[in-house]
C-alpha cells in the first residue's frame, strides 16, 4: 500500500544546513511536497516537486528527487530558529488524487 | 497567503454536545477536505468534497458529518461529542490544475471532557 516515512527528530546549529529525508511507496505519485506546520497552526505549503524532475531549488530551499530509490530530500541552507517546526512530506496517489503524508520530522534548532 | 479560514481555533466541550466546525475558502477552490491530527502526530484524511453536493469519506474512519452547500463552505459536525474525539482538525482546500496543491486552515483544536 501507500506509505511514507520520515526520520522523527532533528537537531542542527543555527547556520548550518538542515538536509530533512523521506521515502515513500508509491512509484505512480504524480507529485511530492513539504509542508512546514508550526506549534498551533496549519500546515504551510514549503514547495512541491513533480515527479519528472530532479531537483527544484527555491531560495534557501532544495528539493531533491531519486524516482528510482523513492527518496526525496529538503535541504534548508543557513538553518535559522524561525526555522524550528515539524515538517511533513506528502505523495499525491491514490484513486481520487488524495495527499498521504509521513509522520512528520520534528526539526530543532539551537544556538 | 491561502485564504481558507476555521473558527473556532480552539474549543472545549462536555462529551454528549453536538458541535459544528466551520470552514470557508475564498479561493473558489473545488476541492475541500478535512483531516485529523494527534498533536505532532500525522495526518489522516477523514472527509473531502470533490465539489457542491459532493461529500465523501476519506481513509481514517469517523463519527463525524460534512456537507457541500456552497463551493467556499465545507462544515464539520459531530452530533454527539466523545472524549476520543479529542483531536486537532484541519480542513484543506485544492483546485484541480496542475499539482493540485492543498492549502490548509489554521485548524480547531478540539477538546471533549
């Protein structure tokens, strides 16, 4: 079945670059996304990939794409404290076009 | 900036109440749907709403209700409200073209005593 996955917890110094992973199951998704959700709130659209690409780049933003290893990858550079959330990676499948997102990785970042 | 709006943000209630959660998008999105989220925890879709009149359930089974009215309304409601229905609920909005890019409310944390 459908299935995503995310390393739970990680931990990086302000300024340095935070590189998030996923996996997922679904070799058919169409398109994969980031979503930033802070304490309290929704989540917010980081940015999305189509599944024909490589990699997208979007200010302090890197998104890779290995389709044949089903991995994908964020990379923020110069990782600030506002920059402390959990983020979630979404594959669009399934029979209506529905989001499955991992668990979420908890991104912590200290002086 | 997604204009998809959700009151109340927060609310607490004695179980057995029936409660509405609102959501409204000024998108003119089709696409509307709302999920369920433990606290840190991930998302299980539990309704959506192709369009006005069409409701369906999603993949995390709940005693909750939806109706499609009107394209920028999508209500939540649960006539009977239970402690295990304690939860945050999100509601999304998406229109059709392209990556069909879902933008999330603010959610209603839920509490039921």
């Amino acid at each position: 079945g459908e299935d995503v996955e995310q390393s739970l917890f990680l931990s990086v110094r302000e300024g340095d670059s935070s590189v998030i992973n996923c996996t997922y199951t679904d070799s058919s998704s169409t398109y994969l996304y980031w979503y930033k959700q802070e304490p309290g709130a929704g989540l917010q659209l980081l940015t999305y990939i189509f599944s024909n690409m490589d990699m997208k780049q979007d200010q302090r933003l890197t998104v890779l794409l290995n389709k044949k290893d089903k991995h994908l990858s964020l990379r923020i550079a110069d990782t600030q404290t506002g920059d402390s959330a959990i983020y979630f990676c979404a594959e669009r499948g399934g029979g209506y076009n529905k989001l499955i997102f991992g668990a979420g990785t908890r991104l912590a970042v200290h002086p | 900036e997604a204009d998809i709006y959700q009151t109340p943000r927060y609310l607490v209630i004695g179980t057995g109440k029936k409660i509405t959660l609102e959501c409204s998008q000024t998108m003119g999105h089709d696409k509307m749907y709302w999920y369920q989220q433990d606290p840190g925890m991930e998302l299980h879709l539990i309704h959506y709403s192709y369009g006005v009149n069409s409701t369906e359930k999603g993949d995390l089974s709940s005693e909750s209700t939806v109706s499609r009215i009107r394209t920028e309304h999508f209500p939540l409601t649960l006539e009977s409200a239970r402690p295990s229905h304690t939860s945050q609920y999100l509601c999304a909005s998406s229109v059709v073209v392209g990556a069909d890019t879902q933008y999330f409310g603010p959610g209603t944390r839920l509490t039921v005593l």
